[in-house]
C-alpha cells in the first residue's frame, strides 16, 4: 500500500481530467446535483447495466458491480492478496500519469469482476478520486472495515 500512497496527493477532481468529454459532463452533472463520488460511480454502472441488460431482469446487479470494484481495488492497492504482477505494472503507470494509471487499474481488475474495462472506467476514477480526497491509508481501513462489516474479508 505504501508504494502507491504518494501517488494520491492530489485534488480529487484531477482524476475526473482523464475522462472522455461526454463522460466528464455526466459525471460532473451527477455531482452538481449532490451525489458523492461513490454514488456516481454507482448510477454510472447501474445506467450501463440497465441499458445493456434491458428486457433481461438482472438491472438490479450494478450494486454488485460495485461492491466488487471496491473489492478489488481494495485488494491491489491495499492488501498483497493477488495482483502481484499487476501491481508492478500499476505502480511503473504511475510514472506516466493519472490517465495511465486509471486505465492499467481499470485493466487489472475488468476480469476479476468479470467485466470489461470500458464498462468500469468511470467507477475507477471515481473511487480514485474518493481516495485522493481521503488518503490512501483512510481508505484502506475504511474498505477493510466495509469487508469484515459484510463478511466479505480476506
């Protein structure tokens, strides 16, 4: 976790810079309206499966979807459980900006949750933003707390 703290020194709202135009406008206009970024990232996944599973009844997954790009996230960046490879390739991301690092974070986890990266790009950055707003380390142990509190640890 250390190695990926210095790297969340910045505004939050810097990640959002790494988004496409169409989706930055959506994402802003969900927070001009009061959502946190949890909860953008949540309407943005729920929007996509809705969309995507219309006519097929499973709208209600998205909830899942995120809790499972919590998971993840959680497990590369604060834990050593998996991820050793990527974690490398993440941290050498870094290196070479935000949009880098929010696309190799994307890629590392898409097939752990079992999704593809397009559809977990804006959840990314919004969890990244959330970190940059708190501190790695704050949300380490808050995510670590969420896990135990559902039984979803380790």
């Amino acid at each position: 976790m250390s190695e990926f703290q210095a790297y969340f020194n910045s505004e939050s709202t810097a990640w959002l810079d790494v988004l496409p135009k169409y989706q930055r406008n959506s994402v802003d206009a969900l927070l001009a309206e009061g959502k946190s970024y949890d909860e953008v990232a949540e309407s943005w996944l729920a929007a996509t499966v809705a969309y995507s599973t219309l006519g097929f009844g499973v709208a209600k997954s998205s909830k899942v979807f995120f809790t499972k790009v919590l998971d993840e996230m959680h497990d590369l960046l604060c834990t050593d459980r998996g991820y050793q490879e990527e974690r490398k390739s993440v941290l050498a991301s870094f290196k070479d900006g935000k949009a880098l690092a929010a696309a190799s974070i994307t890629e590392a986890i898409s097939p752990h949750v079992g999704a593809a990266a397009a559809f977990l790009s804006v959840a990314v950055v919004c969890v990244l933003s959330v970190i940059s707003k708190v501190s790695l380390g704050a949300w380490c142990q808050m995510q670590t707390e969420r896990r135990a509190a559902t039984g979803a640890t380790e």
